[in-house]
C-alpha cells in the first residue's frame, strides 16, 4: 500500500490549540509574583461577608436575649422589693405585739420605783394614835431592819425564774418563726419561678388574643362605618323634608319656646328664634361646669401619679442596668486575662517549636540546584 498524508481532524487542533493557550495563560498568573500575592480572593470575601452577616445575627439575637432576661430582672426586683416591704410589715408588727403582750410598763423590776399609783397602794405611816404597829416613841421602823426580806427575797427569785422563763419561750419562738420565714421564703422563690413561666405564656396567648380582637374590631368598625354613613344619608334626607314642613307650617315667626328648639338636635337652638334659657338650663350648665372641674382635677392627680411611678421604674431599671453593667466588665475582665494567659503560653510553645525545627529539624540547608527544579510547568 501507499504512504497516504491524512490531514488531520480540526476539532482536535482546536482543542490542542485551546489547551495549549490554557496553559500559557495559566503559567503569566502563577509565575507573576504580584498577581499570585496581592491578588483578591472573591471566594475568601464572600466567606467573610457571611461570617460578618452571622456574627450580626449572633449580636442581634444576644441583645434580644439580654432584653428578654432586662424584663424578667424587673419582675423579680419588682417582687423581691414586695416581698421585702410585706416581711418588714410583719417584723414590726410582731415587734408591736411583742411589746404589747410581754413588755408592759408593769412588769419591769423597777416599776415600784415610779409607779404614779404607788402612793395610792402603799399602806398610811399610821392609822391612829392606838395602832398596833406603833412601838415605843412611836417609830414604825428602825435604820437597818428588813422585816420582809425572806418573802422579798424569794418573790424576786420567782420573778427572776419567769423572766428567764418567758426569755427562754421568746427565743424559741422567734427561732421557729425564722425557720418558718426561711421555708415561707423557699415556696415563695418556686412559685416566682412557675409564674414568671406561666406570665410568659400567658403574655404569649394575650399576643395572639389581642391580634384577633383587633382585627375582629377593624372588621366592625369599617361595617359601621358604612351604617354609619347610610344612617347620615337618611339622616338628611329626614331634615331636608322636616325643614320643608316647618316653613311650611309658618312657626317661625310665633313666640312660641319651642320655636327656638333646633330640628337637628334638641339641646341646640335658633339663634334668631332664641328668647334666652331658662332657670333650669342655667343651674344644668353649672353643674356640668362643675362636674368637668372634678374630672379634670381627678385625671391631673392620676398623671401625677403615673409620673410618681415612672420615675421609680426609671430609677429601678438604672440600678438592675449598673448592676448588671458592673458583672459584664468583671467577666470581660476576667475574660482578657484568661486569654493574656493563653497567649503567653501559645508564645512559648511556639517559640519553644522555632527552636526545635531550627536545630533538630532543618539541619541540612538546601543548595542552588535544589531550587532550578522549581517552576518549570504551572501543573
């Protein structure tokens, strides 16, 4: 057979001509130094803008939650301080009954000594000149001599066992009813607890409720509101033919009362008909008068006292927000120090590394014909 020169196919010099362009376009970009270093990287940008979008979603929902747990912090200081002002009630109250039953003026040991009826108690010097308590000259008693010292003696003693008594009793009470506080206290904290849970829900449904109603309204108030119109509309029609018969029937001219009275609305008038009010309208004109005295000064003492109260809430906010401002600054400080010491300890391993890898690892320095194997293909 002959030797035949077959031309060769086009598509595949295409595709060797298009690889081989590939491939130089490929080598300009690596082997450019500056392309290859100060290059941007559109996917490591990309990758950056979603790690910026999630960290603001973080924040967002970390402030959210800081709100939601500002709110509870308010319900619990609001009831602590409730819980705090009803046992100083009781404390006092306690204190007034102890004083009440166990700590009157004619009890304490020296109360013979100012007691305003002791003159009226205590028995005369002498009755009469025959008195059998009168000895010789007359003297009822001698410097020196206690007759009743036996009997006083052991009247104090029996005192002194119930006082002691009675002390005893007092501190074993006040013990049981601080450990009764302490258990009340326990329930008390649960049951803040389960209702600050049961409030959340209870918010939740009240949400919702509130939506429906208000929807539910709008819904009956755009159906009023066209009753409402066609209502006016025939509301005029009416006066247009009331106004018709009264010029018909000619009672505007007469000195009738009931002339002035407007056909629109009673309590108005015609002005050119008008012969002034009477005594009754008058004395109903002051009383409304007064009336909206009352009122107004009724609704200026509640805003007084919704501003009262707002400006404790204020106040009480400020406080839980310092308070809670002050445990945020010790964690971060805390926080930084924590990672101080981590970086001084990552420091030291790697410089501890550097040391290992300069006079364990790369002992053996590479020549100039190490790197003339380098960079000859862009694969």
């Amino acid at each position: 057979m002959y030797k035949v020169d077959v031309a060769p196919d086009l598509k595949d010099v295409a595709t060797i001509e298009r690889r081989r362009n590939r491939e130089h376009q490929r080598q300009s970009r690596i082997f450019n130094a500056k392309a290859r270093t100060i290059g941007v990287d559109v996917e490591a940008l990309h990758r950056q803008v979603e790690e910026r979008k999630k960290m603001e979603a973080t924040e967002k929902a970390r402030d959210e939650a800081f709100d939601a747990e500002r709110v509870e912090c308010d319900k619990v200081v609001q009831m602590m301080e409730e819980r705090e002002r009803q046992h100083r009630r009781d404390v006092h109250q306690a204190m007034e009954e102890f004083r009440e039953r166990l700590q009157q003026p004619d009890t304490r040991c020296e109360f013979d000594l100012y007691d305003p009826d002791g003159k009226r108690k205590d028995k005369p010097a002498r009755v009469c000149d025959d008195d059998p308590r009168c000895g010789p000259a007359s003297l009822q008693k001698f410097q020196g001599e206690d007759l009743n010292e036996k009997a006083r003696r052991k009247k104090q003693q029996e005192l002194t066992n119930k006082w002691l008594t009675d002390q005893k009793d007092e501190k074993k009470r006040i013990l049981m009813q601080t450990k009764y506080a302490d258990n009340l206290y326990d329930k008390k904290m649960v049951e803040l607890d389960e209702r600050a849970v049961l409030l959340d829900k209870m918010e939740e449904d009240c949400r919702k409720t509130v939506q429906v109603a208000t929807d539910n309204y709008n819904a009956a108030q755009a159906a009023a509101l066209e009753r409402q119109r066609q209502l006016e509309k025939q509301k005029d029609e009416d006066d247009n033919f009331t106004e018709i018969y009264n010029h018909l029937t000619g009672d505007i001219l007469t000195e009738n009362p009931a002339a002035a009275t407007s056909c629109f609305q009673l309590h108005r008038v015609i002005t050119d008909r008008w012969k002034g009010m009477t005594p009754e309208q008058v004395q109903d004109i002051s009383r409304t008068q007064k009336q909206q005295k009352e009122e107004k000064q009724r609704l200026r003492e509640e805003e007084r006292q919704r501003d009262v109260e707002w400006d404790k809430q204020r106040m009480l906010v400020a406080r839980a927000a310092m308070v809670q401002e002050e445990q945020e600054q010790d964690f971060n400080k805390q926080l930084r120090q924590n990672l101080d010491s981590y970086n001084h300890q990552l420091a030291r391993e790697q410089k501890a590394q550097l040391v290992y890898l300069d006079k364990e690892v790369y002992v053996n320095n590479p020549t100039a014909h190490y790197y003339t194997q380098f960079n000859t293909s862009s694969r």
